[in-house]
C-alpha cells in the first residue's frame, strides 16, 4: 500500500510540473467519477456474495462442490463458472459465497478460471461477432479442461499446504 502512495504522489508531482494544477484536477474529478460509479456495482456484488452464501443449501454445497466431490466437483465448478453472467463484481463475491458455504479450493478455482475464459457472456457478445464461429468454438473446446486441471491442482496443492480442516 506505501509503494502505490508513493506512486501516486510521485505521479501528481509530475503531472502538476508537466500539467498544472488543473491537470491534476481533471484526474482528479475524472477518477472521482470512476469510482462512483463502480461502487454501487461493488456494494452490489457483496450483497449478493452474502446473500448467496445464506440461501445456499450448506451440506448440498459441500457434497457437491466440496473436498470430498472429487472430479464431479471440478466439473460442476467449471460448468457453473461458464454459464456464470456478470462481470467481477458478479463473480468473485459468488465465489466468496461458495467457500463460505462449503466448496473447496479446487472446485472453486475451476468456477473462476472457466468464468474467466469460457464465460459464455462475453463469447456470445464479443467473441462470435468479432472472431466467428469457428474461432469461438475452437477456443471453447481448447480451454474446456485448463478450468478442471487448475482446479485439480489447486486442490493438490491446498491439502498440502493446510493438511488440517483450513488455513490456521
């Protein structure tokens, strides 16, 4: 957090020399306007985090998507990831929400990479119109078992990291 300070601060000092004071008060105003406008999606997002994690059914949860799901927990993982709307705001608090109730590190890492890169929202809306068809079902298919294998190895690599019931 000191070194964004200073990065900041040495950032206004030389906007001001190159810019002026009104220089740095238009990025000032500009990035006012900014975060204004992402807080309400950000307040947003970890009310449905919260949400999420008190309607969730906590044992279906931890049979289906927890440390004992197995390879069916990664592929539940990875199809929820991929059919997952929204953007961040949407689905690292849903992800929040799902360790909270009972999905593992594996699981979970799977719902996040494939929201990441199979996430139909953005195929559907930025890919097939620009790349094609072909070029967005290729890559689909391409990508279908990164989501499985990072969440496999986030699952190898937690149990050994913390052997116990969690984290101390």
């Amino acid at each position: 957090m000191i070194m964004i300070g200073v990065v900041v601060a040495v950032s206004v000092v030389l906007v001001w020399r190159r810019d002026g004071i009104d220089g740095v008060l238009e990025i000032l105003t500009s990035d006012l306007t900014l975060f204004g406008g992402i807080l309400p999606r950000v307040l947003a997002g970890c009310l449905l985090g919260a949400f999420v994690a008190e309607i969730l059914p906590h044992e279906k949860v931890s049979r289906s998507l927890g440390p004992q799901s197995g390879l069916k927990g990664l592929l539940i993982g990875t199809a929820f990831g991929a059919i997952l709307p929204g953007g961040p705001f949407t689905a690292y608090p849903v992800a929040s929400a799902l360790l909270t109730v009972g999905a593992d590190f594996g699981a979970t890492i799977a719902m996040v990479v494939s929201w990441t890169l199979i996430g139909y929202g953005r195929a559907v809306a930025w890919e097939l119109p620009i790349m094609g068809t072909d070029f967005t079902l290729w890559r689909i298919v391409i990508s279908l078992p990164v989501p499985v294998l990072a969440g496999a190895l986030g699952r190898f690599v937690y149990v050994r990291m913390y052997p116990k019931d969690g984290p101390p």
